[in-house]
C-alpha cells in the first residue's frame, strides 16, 4: 500500500479519497443504487436501507462526542461539537426525514450484521483501540489523544464523502422535469449544501488533526480510511435486493450454461503506453552489434541506440501526421443524423490502408531487428497495466459461476509481449490475436507476420471466435475497446464498452450517428426497462457504445464488488 507521507500540496482526506475512489464505484454499480437511481428500488429494500440509520447515526454521534475530549484546540472541539450538533438533530428528526421522503419509519427492523460490524470498528477507533496503538485512557500527553481524534475523523469522513459522492452522481443523471421520482427527495438530501458542508468540514479536520503526524500515524489514518470506504461498500452490496436486477451482469443476465465471451484491445486498454513506442524503447535500450565470430556483422545485426532512436523518432512523427490526416479525411463527409453501420465500415477501409502502410515502413526501416525475444518477454512482465486491468482480468478467470472465455484483439506487432504481460498467476488463459514477430533462433529478423492491421482484420478475428462459440454455446459477447481500430467490433458486440478518452475514436463515431452513453447511466435506464417489462436484452449494431473512465466501472458491472 502506498502512503501518504504528507499534507503540504493538499489535504490528507483529499487525496485518500483520490486515492481510493475506485470503491465508490464498487458502491455506485451495487444492484441497490441502480435500482434506487431508477426509482424503482422496491420499498421494503429501501425501508430495510434507511431503518439502519438510527444505530448508524448514533454511532457518528458518540465517535463525534469522544474525539470532541480528544481534540486539544479549542477551534477544533467547536467543529466537531458542531458535526456532533448536526448528527443529534438528524437522530431527533429522523421519523420526520423518512416521511418527508414518502415512507412510513418501520418499528422495528433488526440491525444488519455489516452494518454492526462498521459501527464496532468506528467505535473501537474512537476509543484508541486501533492496531498498534495506545487506549486514550493511558495515553499521557496531549498530543498522543489528538492524534486519536485525528484517526476518528479520519474513519468518518469517507463515509460522508461517499453518500455525497454517489447521491450527485445519481442527481446528475435524472430528467429534472421528472416529478414522479419516488427517491429524488432522498437523493436531493445528500446533495444538498448542508450536506456538503458537513462532509468538507469532517475532512478539514482531518486536515488540521493530521497536521503534525508522522509517517507511521499518517499510514494509520490511511488503513482506517480504507477500511471504512470497504466497510461501507460491503455493506451496501449486501442490501437485500429481491427484485430482477441488470447488474453484475456476470450473475443476472448470463445463466449458467451460456457463455461470457470477453473481447479487449491492448494498446492504452490494457496498458498505460502504447506498445509500439515500448517495442521501439527495447530496442534502443537493449541495441548492441551482433558480430559474428569473425568480427563482421551477421544479417540481423542492429543499428546503434542513436540510430535507432532517431529512425524511429521519423517513423513516430510521420504515422502521427498522417493518422491524423487520414481521420480527418474520414470525418470530413457528410455527417449522417442515423447510426450507419455500413458507411462506417466502408470509411474505414481508408484506415486499413493507413495502417498497413504503416506496418510496412517498420519492417522496411529495420527498427525491429535484432530484438531479443528473451528480453521482449522480460519487458512485458514488468509492462505496467491501467489500475484494475488485471485484478478484473484474475477474478473473471478464477470464477466458478460461469463459463467464460477472455480474448485480446490487438494491432501490436507482438504477440510475445501481450502474451507476457499476462503470464503471471491464471492469465496465461487469456487467449491473443495480433501480429506477430518473426524470429531466427530466437532474434527477431525485423519481418512482421501479419495477423491483424486493420479493424476489418479484427473484426473478421472477432467474428471467427464468436461463430465458434455459438457452435458450442449460447454467448454474450462483450467487446472493451478506445481506439478507432475497435470501433467495428465494440458494434458488432452484444456489449461495447469504450475505455478511454480517444478524441479520433469519438469523433468519427459521432459522424455516423454513434451514441457515446456513459455506462452507469445506460445501466439506470435498463434497469427501468426491466421493471416496466421493456427490456428485450443486449443486442450488437445498436449504434450505443457504453463510455467509462476506469477498469473499476468495467468490473463492477460484471462481476459486483
């Protein structure tokens, strides 16, 4: 775990959230939030919800009261006395809220077992019972209880964060004419400016309590802040939701005997960097002549690291030009107001051309010969993934509840490479389609064996696997994609999801009438097909692609927390 070592370019309580943000999406795709933001989340799940409110509230109200006699400036105990004010209002008015939210208070409703389970750690927090640390009672200097207040605060404030974050995500997505929304008063309660002002002032304090902590004390309130968020996620994922649900995807909408087929790109998919430029830096890195015994060079001897960074420099710059050349040819037609798949697929024949003009310049200008394969699969082993690619790529292999088949669909010049960055633990499973290089004992020739350079080729790649799954099973295919290459197959999938923040790809789409549909939106209005019997499944060559800006999106809906 990384730590956080400091405060002084920003808040501590900022850049935890920053940090571990990504389970709040865990918390935002669970089936009890898309319901809910579909307003058709089924009133005894909500009921059952907020009736754990009242012990949840208390808790807040008591860890408020024992950091309040921890803290030791008189500015800081009037804050917290104020939050404390607040959580004791809220507590007397409760029955008050939920009616004014249309539901009668339910009497009685048994406290659920994570929500104790958050309400036991929050409290042995604020008594000083944190792991390696002292009970306040013995602690001797002021100091040392401030330093226990910190840690209390320092495990509430993700919980206040995450209601505001994920309430505004939810206000962000419905119709504001739409009156008859059953859970928007709810949801206009955590967006609202008092709300917000309680969460800020709850993570200022951290701020201001953490100011002279060490190291050790900051790692501290880093695991507490993380534990609660988990705590918090667990806990909403465990929401007793009876009815039909359209997330995870992997448990509701695949039965058991049917097959998940999962399609992905590499390049800037899967990885941070595009793995021609990282192909191109092995070479440059790794160069040294091959001579031959008798001193002279062997045919596949290699440029020097200058030549081959200043060839490449040539070849980088005149492929960039003239993609952009070639994309702007494409979009510069006639915009169509329909999706037309057909128009797309015959604009994108001026790409296959590009892009195998491209390829070819490669093995004409040498750069790739010469290149090591031992060295090629070393440099993919240490290859650095986007956050979440393969923790989500490890659980959807492992997963004993349904069968899948995970298959990466890539431009890349070599196939050793994919095949490397996915060789530890399950994922050598995962089965790749690209090009590959050419090899005399095991030194590359500099030649490209040509499996994939265009999107046709990939779709024809796509194609070819899906038919041979349907032969076996019934499949839903889903295709996880950000380049132009990828447009063809992220339509033909049951399933496109667009990763990424390609400005070409989004553009050209919109020229033939792609809808761009960010994913947990998408996902609230399929939830409310299926309540109101509208939902007819997930078709291919519905012109609606699915946008998320993180690995985490893609995991939790598939596959849940």
């Amino acid at each position: 775990m990384g730590t956080v070592r400091g405060v002084e370019e920003g808040g501590i309580a900022r850049k935890l959230w920053i940090k571990f943000k990504s389970h709040s999406v865990f918390a935002k795709y669970t089936p009890f939030f898309v319901c809910l933001a579909s307003g058709h989340l089924n009133s005894d799940t909500f009921l059952h919800f907020i009736s754990q409110d009242i012990p949840f509230l208390d808790a807040f109200f008591r860890a408020y009261e024992l950091a309040e006699e921890c803290a030791d400036d008189e500015d800081d105990k009037s804050a917290i006395r104020e939050l404390r004010k607040r959580v004791e209002d809220r507590l007397k008015k409760q029955d008050t809220f939920v009616r004014q939210w249309g539901f009668e208070p339910l009497k009685e409703c048994p406290f659920s077992n994570l929500r104790v389970k958050f309400t036991d750690f929050l409290m042995a927090t604020a008594a000083g019972k944190v792991e390696g640390e002292k009970v306040p009672g013995k602690i001797a200097t002021p100091f040392e209880k401030t330093k226990v207040a910190a840690y209390t605060l320092g495990a509430i404030s993700p919980c206040m964060r995450l209601f505001s974050f994920i309430s505004k995500e939810i206000q962000a997505i419905l119709d504001p004419s739409e009156g008859s929304h059953v859970y928007k008063k709810w949801i206009d309660t955590y967006c609202s400016e008092e709300f917000e002002e309680a969460a800020s002032q709850t993570e200022d304090l951290v701020d201001r309590l953490s100011i002279s902590l060490t190291g050790e004390e900051l790692e501290v309130i880093e695991k507490l802040y993380h534990q609660a968020l988990k705590l918090e996620v667990d806990f909403f994922s465990a929401q007793p939701v009876v009815q039909k649900t359209i997330v995870p995807l992997s448990s509701v909408q695949v039965p058991i005997e049917d097959r998940l087929t999962i399609f992905c790109d590499f390049d800037l998919a899967c990885t941070t960097v595009d793995s021609s430029a990282f192909l191109a830096e092995i070479a440059i890195v790794t160069a040294t002549k091959i001579d031959a015994a008798d001193g002279s060079e062997t045919r596949l001897s290699r440029m020097s690291s200058a030549e081959l960074r200043s060839t490449w420099g040539v070849i980088s710059n005149q492929y960039t030009d003239e993609y952009e050349s070639c994309i702007e040819s494409v979009v510069s037609g006639e915009t169509v107001a329909e999706f037309n798949y057909e128009s797309l697929h015959k604009a994108l024949e001026q790409l296959a051309d590009f892009e195998k003009n491209a390829n070819l310049r490669v093995v004409q200008s040498g750069v790739l010969k010469g290149l090591c394969m031992e060295d090629i699969r070393r440099a993919g082993q240490s290859l650095v993934l986007q956050d979440g690619c393969r923790g989500f790529f490890e659980k959807i292999v492992k997963s004993e509840n349904f069968v899948t088949d995970v298959h990466v669909l890539s431009y890349c010049w070599c196939g050793d490479l994919i095949r490397s960055a996915f060789s530890s633990g399950d994922l050598n499973v995962l089965k790749v389609h690209s090009n590959e290089l050419a090899y005399q004992e095991s030194i590359s020739t500099g030649e490209i064996v040509k499996k994939v350079e265009s999107p046709m080729e990939k779709l024809q790649a796509f194609n070819n696997i899906v038919k041979d799954s349907h032969s076996r099973d019934k499949c839903l295919t889903i295709y996880i994609g950000g380049s132009v290459g990828d447009l063809l197959c992220l339509l033909e999938a049951d399933i496109g999801i667009v990763i990424g923040s390609s400005s070409s790809l989004r553009r050209l789409g919109g020229c033939f009438g792609i809808s761009f549909v960010p994913l947990f939106s998408g996902l609230v209005e399929k939830q409310r097909e299926i309540c109101e019997g509208r939902f007819s499944g997930w078709k291919g060559r519905s012109g609606i692609l699915y946008t998320v800006s993180s690995w985490a999106e893609i995991h939790a809906f598939l596959l849940g927390s």
